[in-house]
C-alpha cells in the first residue's frame, strides 16, 4: 500500500461524511488522465501545482487594495491570498473538512486577478468584448494558460471551487468555505490598512459591528471562523447575528475605504495605462510573445491580450509602459 493509499484511508476515517474525499471519482477527475501519485492524495499535488507556479509568484506584485503602497506591510494579493488559506484551513479542520482540498482552492482562487486590482478588472471588463472576471480568469489560468499552454491540469473539485470563489454555490462544502473565507480575510486586513494609511480610524468603525465582531482584528476573525464552524456542515454560513454584523461591516468598507478617492487617487492613470496597453498590443499581435501569439490564432486577438494584461504585475505593467510610451533621454 502506498503513502497516499494510506492517507486516504485515514481521510475516510476521520473527516464528516459531507467532507470531499480523495477517493471522490467525480471530484478528483482531470482533464487529462494522469498516474496517481504515490505520495500525494490528488488535492495535495493541486496545491503543490498551485504554489509552484508562475502566475502565484507574480501576485506578489499585484494590488489588493492600494496600489503599489511604499510600506512592507500592507497587503498585496499574495498575502491576501495566503491569509485566505490560513482562515479556510481552520475552518475546514474545524468542520472535519478536506483541508488538503481547502487549501488548495484558497492559493488558487485570484491566480487571474489583474494587476492594479478591482480597478485593472474594471477597466479590461469594459474593452474587451469577451469581458473579464477576475474568478473566471483564474480558472482560465489554471486550465490553460500556465506551463505556456498545457496549464496545470488541476482536479474538478479544485477548478470548481476556483470559479466559484466569489459570488457563486461550489460542489464541495470546501469550496464554500473558501468563498466566506475571502471575505474574512479581505474586510478585516483592509481595515488594518486603512487604519495604517490613516483613511479610517478604529473609531470609524460601525459600533454595532464592533459589538458583535469584536474590537480588533483577531477578535473580529476568530467570531467570524467560530460561527462558521458553529452553524454546522449541512449549509456553510454565518449564524444569522453575524451576518448581519458581517455584511453591514463589508457595506462600511466599500462606502468609505473601496470608494474613497483618497485610496483610489492613482486609479485613474492605472485604467489609462491599461487602456494604452491594449490598444497598442491589439493594433499589431506580433507584439505579444509567442505564447500569446498561439492564443491569438486558437481563440482571438481579444482573447490574446487580455490574457497577456491581466497576467502581468502591477510593478511589469508600468515598467512596460515606460519602456513603450515614455521617451528616454540621449546619452
């Protein structure tokens, strides 16, 4: 028996019966028949595929919500992605979930996320005519655009959980938990940064939802994991209270932090260098390297540069940008 035969069997004996098992046939089916894994349970070698990858690397220097801030600890997507995991593992081992499967989704969720965060989604949203969504990226990413064309070759349940990180019901109750986790994560270290970038102040913050959550960060985190983990397995979800707490603080957020124009005063330059990008590639795809060049003729042109864009870092984009429409003085 190998070591993976023998984690799964240890998975069967001690995780709940709503949990998404290894042994899952129609969770853990490839687009692409591989071997087992002697080592690894298949949700283990999707997180490994995941954390190795190039598009993980690259949100490192991508936005979260300031973009390109000068101070080591406000967050990029990289550490809000790794903040994630941390939550929906707790949650899952929790709730005698698939931790493996958890995690998995969690590192993978905003693997397409575009650089200069929402605003870079926004702006590609509107001029390419095939429209772009953040999650729907990340699928294609992992599908198809990592390992220059083969992608990663990932199981159903992770690819499932992916897409439907941020508005939608996944198959697995480990999916689910992913899609509350993200918000656990972005409404309460985007109100640490707001508070170091003096857009907020723990004052500002909603009294009743202060209440409930708690007056700090951990304590607003760990009410959040603990109803979740509370209100059971059959449905994943906040307690009603905290819901309530909860949305009416994620409303707060995007009046007074999402919105705001002093976190949002360089959105404007970071559409218009988008939007100059585009144009410049679309008028001529031989600009693209080879690897976009093939998505151009297997899909379209459309297709082609929104992909190249979206890849690209928040720090790559504007250096592209200089090195194309920025003169150079003579020397």
């Amino acid at each position: 028996m190998t070591v993976r035969e023998q984690y799964e069997i240890t998975e069967l004996g001690i995780l709940s019966s709503y949990a998404c098992t290894s042994v899952n046939e129609k969770m853990t089916q490839r687009e692409k028949y591989e071997e087992k894994c002697p080592y690894r349970t298949d949700f283990q070698r999707d997180r490994d595929r995941i954390l190795h990858c190039n598009s993980f690397r690259r949100l490192k220097r991508k936005t979260q919500v300031f973009l390109s801030p000068v101070g080591d600890h406000y967050r990029t997507r990289l550490t809000h992605t790794l903040e994630v995991s941390q939550i929906a593992r707790t949650i899952a081992r929790g709730m005698r979930l698939n931790e493996d499967l958890t995690e998995a989704i969690a590192l993978g969720h905003d693997l397409g996320h575009s650089p200069f965060g929402h605003c870079g989604e926004k702006v590609l949203n509107e001029i390419c005519p095939h429209g772009f969504k953040h999650y729907e990226q990340s699928l294609r990413v992992a599908e198809y655009i990592e390992k220059k064309g083969e992608g990663l070759n990932l199981t159903y349940a992770v690819r499932n959980g992916i897409v439907c990180h941020t508005n939608m019901v996944a198959d697995t109750k480990e999916g689910n938990i992913v899609r509350l986790a993200d918000t656990i994560a972005y409404i309460n270290h985007d109100i640490e940064d707001s508070i170091r970038a003096g857009i907020l102040s723990n004052s500002d913050l909603p009294s009743e939802c202060v209440r409930i959550l708690g007056d700090t960060k951990t304590k607003r985190i760990t009410t959040l994991i603990a109803s979740v983990i509370d209100h059971g397995a059959y449905e994943i979800d906040f307690s009603p209270k905290i819901r309530k707490a909860h949305d009416d603080l994620k409303k707060f957020m995007f009046d007074r932090v999402y919105t705001n124009p002093a976190a949002k005063v360089e959105e404007g330059k970071a559409e218009l260098l988008i939007r100059k990008l585009y144009d410049y590639f679309i008028s001529d795809i031989k600009k693209l390297p080879g690897e976009y060049q093939q998505i151009a003729k297997k899909y379209d042109a459309d297709r082609a540069v929104c992909d190249y864009i979206s890849g690209m870092s928040d720090g790559y984009a504007v250096d592209l940008y200089t090195e194309l429409f920025v003169p150079k003085f003579w020397k």
